[in-house]
C-alpha cells in the first residue's frame, strides 16, 4: 500500500490513542462508549503502524510532504 498520512498525522493519531487509553484504564470511560473509544484508538494506532488511512483513498487524500 501507498503511504498517505505524513508524520503530524501518524504522531496525532498515536496521541489520541494514548489519551483514550488512559481514560479507559483510568475508569474516565465506562460501557459502550469505552468499548467504541478502544475501538478507534486501535484503528488509530494500526493505521498509524502501516502509515495508510484507507479512509483518505477514495477521496485522494495524502498528509505526506511531497518534495521538489
């Protein structure tokens, strides 16, 4: 797969993960929202692994910096 989302993106989405992990282990978030939050913080954190979000393919989204 073509890489699409740059370093900011990649570094974003590993904080968000973060944060929504420490909510959960924290007892912040209970229930089905927890179980939702976890979800996409580790659909956030895989696609931040593989450097491909394959939600930006069909609109031709790309965050990485094209060089000159």
């Amino acid at each position: 797969m073509k890489l699409n989302m740059g370093k900011a993106d990649r570094i974003i989405r590993l904080i968000v993960a973060a944060a929504i992990a420490v909510l959960f282990f924290t007892d912040v978030i209970k229930g089905a929202l927890a179980i939702v939050l976890l979800v996409l913080a580790g659909i956030f954190l895989l696609t931040s692994w593989i450097g491909t979000c394959p939600a930006y393919l069909p609109f031709g989204l790309s965050t990485v910096c094209k060089k000159k």
